[in-house]
C-alpha cells in the first residue's frame, strides 16, 4: 500500500453446508510483533489476554457467500517517505465456545510505505 491508494478490508465467507448458528469472527492485525484485534483495534496484551476481540455473526455462518466489511474504503495517508514494512493480517472462524477452528486459519501478509 502506497500513499494514496485506496484501503480496506473485506473478509469473505464461503459455508458449503448448513447454517452455524453462533460462530466468531477473529480478525487481527500484527505489526512488529504486536497484535491488534479488530472490531475494536485494540492492542493484545498475551499476559492478561486483554485486548482481544471478535465479531459474532448474529445469523451464524449463513449457507453459501458472504462479504463482510471489517473496514471502510479510506485513502492510504499522503505523509509517507517511502520506507517500506511489513504486517499480516489474520483471520479465523471458530465455535460458539470458541474452542475450535471451523476451516482454515487466513493469513494475509501486506506491506505499506510510512
């Protein structure tokens, strides 16, 4: 992501079977180490497990595809000076108990200019 580019996140969703009533949406964001979950962005503390965050989905995990929006469209800030850095994003559905994952862990490595 550069200056000026346009930014945001959509997670999508694809159910082949049943609906899931009470799954969780775990979306996070690492930067140098440090974690930040989203719908609230807070920072994750490992020690006290504060900061983390999800979305239930308040129909379940609906049969079929799904978009969801996690994040607006917004213009990439123009006040970079070109060093580039990595971060990843995470993301995961899992039980009502929020003890299991249902498919596959999402991991999407991007990087911006600051």
């Amino acid at each position: 992501v550069q200056s000026c580019d346009s930014f945001w996140i959509d997670i999508d969703l694809w159910n082949p079977g049943t609906t899931l009533p009470g799954v969780k949406l775990v979306v996070a964001l690492e930067y140098l180490g440090n974690f930040w979950f989203l719908p609230s962005w807070a920072a994750f503390n490992p020690d006290t497990g504060q900061g983390f965050d999800y979305y239930d989905l308040p129909e379940g995990l609906k049969n079929g595809q799904e978009t969801i929006n996690v994040l607006p469209a917004f213009s990439w800030p123009d006040e970079t000076v070109g060093v580039y850095t990595e971060a990843t994003f995470y993301g995961a559905l899992l039980t009502p108990d929020m003890s299991t994952l249902i498919g596959e862990l999402d991991i999407e490595v991007w990087g911006f200019k600051y």
